[in-house]
C-alpha cells in the first residue's frame, strides 16, 4: 500500500486543520500529534480513511495509526502541507506534558522512568521461566526436576539464572540510571548511585528479616542502618530525584575548569548520605507498607482484588496509571517472592484481544479494512500489545471492551483466589504462562481459558442486539 498526498490532507482536515496541530512527531506504526484542541478532531472521518488503521489520545498526544513502513512517509508529508517543524520525540512530550493535570504528570513521570527499562525486566522473567522450567520438580518427571534427573545440566542452569536475575539483583541501578537521566541529571551518577544502594559491603536486603543483628554506621553519635535496597525502588526513585537537582544546582554555579572535581563528587556524597540516612529508611519502610497493604487485601478479600484489578486494568491503560502498577509488581517480587498483579495483567491482555478477535467475525465481508485490524490487533494483544486492539477497535464500538472487562474480571477473580504468583514481570498475553510459578500453571491456564472464551462469545453475542452496528 502506498501513501496518497490526498489521504494525508484527508487526515489534516480531521484533525481539526493544519491551524489546530501544535507538534508533531511520529513513531515505528503512529502519528504523534500534540493539538491545540482535540475536541476538533473528527474521529469518524479520520478513521473511514484507508490509509488510517486507528486512533487515540494517550499521554496528551493524539495518536494516529498509520502502520510500519507507511508511517515515516505519511510524517513527511504532512510536514510538508502544514509547514510544521519536524519535531522530536522528546519535543512533542514536553508540548504534550502542558495539556496533563498533576497526577497525570506524574504518572507520566513514573511511565517515562520504568518503560526504558521493561525489556531488561522483560527479558529477565522469560529467562527465569526458562529456569523454572528446568529447576521445577513435576513438570516433567514424578517429583523431580529437569536438572534432578540430568545434574549434568545442572551449571548450564545455574548460569542461566545468575543471567535472569541479575536485573533484578541490581534493579536500582536501572532505575537510577533512567530515573536520573528523566530528571534531567547525568544518567552515569544515576548508575553509581543506583549501585552504591546495593553495595555488597551492606546487610543484602533479602537477609534482612532473617538477621540477627542489624550492622550500623555510628556517624558521630547517630546510628544508620548499614542495609542495602536490593529490589527496592521508592529509594532509588527519591534518591534520583535529589541527586538530578543538586546536580544540575552544581552545575549552573560552578565553574567550568573545576566541575569534574566538584559536581559529580559532591551530588553523589550529599546524596549518598541523604540516601542511607533519611531517604532509603523512611521509603524502605512507605515501601513495605504499600505491599503489605495489597498483600492484605489479596489474602483477606482476593476475589474482591481480583474483580477490580482484572475488571478495570484495561481502563487504567486508557488513562496511563497502570504505569504505576509496576512499582508495585517489582516491589512486590522482592518482598512476598512474586507478584499476584502480574498474572491479572496479562489476563487482561488476552481477554482485549480475544473481543478484537470477535469483532474480525462480526464485521461484515465488505469491511476488509476492519476484518484486517481486528485479525492483527488480536494476534498483537494475544502476544502483550492492547493498544491496536484497545484503541482500534474495542474502544470504538464500546461493547467489545465492556466485554473484554467482564471476562478478565472473571479471570481475575480465578487467579487471586487461587493465589496465582508470577515470579517477575514477563511477556503480557499467551506467553505469560512462563513467567508463571510452576505451581500456578493450572489456574493460570483455566484463568486464559476464561480471557480467550468469555470475551469472545460475549462479543459474538452482544453484537446481534447492539445499536453500534459494524458495518
């Protein structure tokens, strides 16, 4: 398929007109247009455009669904008509930041700090279900594992964990290093600082509740904790924010010809002391307190945790406060030894893309162009990806994505009753099963059954009495 110039002045005059785009940018499949006014915007119009695949406004940008390959020459030419700046990424973020209120910047800020991180995290949970796989007794043999029956796999194992843990052994030092670069300070100090937290001089973070004795630094009378935050993220997030001001303080009142003697050195002492003294103990402890408040709920009312998260997820993608759930999951794999969020999440997913997958069936033989994005959004939920199926069609005919909720709230209350634990953060749809405790299988597998089938024929049902017809 090619790029028509007419199809391209088609969606500038959806959008409201080349008056009402402020910025633009674009990605791998989308426009990313920051507008003056999206009330303007034409949603009808621009989406009965063959060359539109779909659309939503996310982050305060509106994005337009264009595809891969198509996409840089649909941007270049509505540069071209409308005169605008190409823009960077990075410029349409700060315009699109102006049109958030507080708590949508700061889910923003959260958003921007975790998501250059996730495929590290990502990553790590499918190489621990890989070692899971091979270190689980009754997945394949009688009360034994993999390694039990063969030892002579047992280093090959043993490697492949150290690999899949170590992300989240120094998890801090990702997050210092993406959460200092967001805060505008040097990503490298973010690092040290990331790394100085879980120093292998400190009590580890992990032994904490089983030591004897707490080991302290006395400085000067006043006795701190000597502990480490491994798999902690509230300090590290602090920490970042502090060590990004001073640093950039430093930086403006500093001469040039001592900077490298005094900026970096003095951000990170300051910084260092504030971390082990004040900021790591009093997050350390809100930390605790915020899963210990979600471990609560799971344990005494789990069906009720389940039907809210599995029912409204899919919503809080909507509006980009499901960002902050993964403090939660990573805080979560450190203290209770698994998150109980996770595996919800990933239910969620499937049940989107099984309504999209609905909606393939319904849509009528002449609509090619729905039939289309519904087959590929299913197929790109089912493998973690909700936004084409979400945005592109759920969304737009509303009782697919009322139907998507129903069925993972149903799930959800299956796996939170049943306890289902994911030991990290993996891939959000089908292949989630790897990211499963091996005990958890089951449950998680009738949990997709309900994701794939509830949607689905409640979609297929729903769509012969709706007045949202599909044409």
């Amino acid at each position: 398929m090619s790029v028509k110039r007419e199809d391209v002045l088609e969606i500038i005059e959806a959008i409201g007109g080349k008056d009402n785009i402020r910025t633009a940018t674009h990605c791998v499949t989308r426009l990313r247009l920051v507008l003056n006014d999206e009330k303007k915007v034409d949603k009808e119009r621009l989406e009965a455009i063959d060359l539109v695949k779909g659309s939503f406004s996310s982050n305060g940008q509106f994005q337009v669904v264009i595809g891969q390959g198509l996409v840089n020459k649909a941007y270049q030419m509505l540069a071209e008509e409308t005169g605008i700046e190409q823009a960077s990424k990075q410029d349409v973020k700060d315009a699109a930041t102006q049109n958030l209120n507080p708590l949508q910047r700061a889910i923003k800020v959260l958003a921007d700090i975790f998501i250059p991180i996730l495929p590290a995290i990502v990553t790590a949970g499918l190489l621990m279900g890989l070692n899971n796989i091979l270190t689980g007794p009754d997945i394949f043999f009688d009360k034994k594992s993999v390694i039990d029956v063969y030892p002579q796999w047992a280093d090959l194992t043993n490697i492949i964990n150290l690999i899949a843990n170590t992300a989240f052994v120094f998890l801090p030092g990702l997050i210092g290093w993406s959460a200092v670069k967001r805060f505008g300070g040097s990503p490298l100090l973010g690092i040290v600082l990331g790394l100085m937290l879980v120093h292998p001089d400190l009590l580890n973070a992990w032994s904490y509740g089983s030591a004897e004795k707490i080991p302290t630094w006395n400085l000067f009378g006043l006795e701190v904790d000597k502990i480490g935050y491994q798999g902690q993220v509230l300090p590290i997030l602090f920490a970042s924010l502090l060590l990004a001001k001073i640093e950039k303080f430093l930086d403006k009142r500093v001469h040039d010809s001592i900077k490298l003697l005094v900026v970096a050195p003095v951000a990170l002492l300051i910084t260092g002391f504030a971390a082990f003294i004040l900021i790591g103990p009093v997050t350390f402890f809100i930390g605790n307190m915020l899963t210990d408040s979600v471990v609560w709920v799971f344990d005494h009312v789990s069906w009720l945790g389940g039907l809210l998260y599995g029912g409204l997820y899919a919503v809080m993608v909507i509006t980009g406060m499901h960002h902050t759930f993964l403090a939660v999951d990573l805080q979560l794999v450190s203290n209770a030894g698994g998150t109980f969020l996770w595996p919800i999440l990933a239910l969620s997913n499937i049940a989107q893309g099984s309504a999209a997958l609905a909606m393939m069936f319904v849509a009528k033989k002449e609509n090619e162009k729905l039939r289309g994005l519904a087959g590929t959004s299913a197929l790109s939920a089912y493998l973690g990806i909700t936004e084409p199926a979400m945005f592109g069609v759920n969304l737009r005919y509303k009782y697919p994505f009322i139907s998507a909720l129903i069925g993972s709230a149903i799930g959800g209350v299956l796996l939170a009753m049943t306890g289902t634990k994911a030991f990290s953060i993996g891939v959000g749809g089908l292949p989630g099963i790897l990211s499963i405790k091996s005990e958890y299988w089951v449950p998680f597998a009738i949990g997709m059954v309900i994701a794939v089938v509830v949607p689905f024929v409640l979609t297929m049902i729903w769509s012969k009495f709706s007045k949202n017809e599909v044409a």
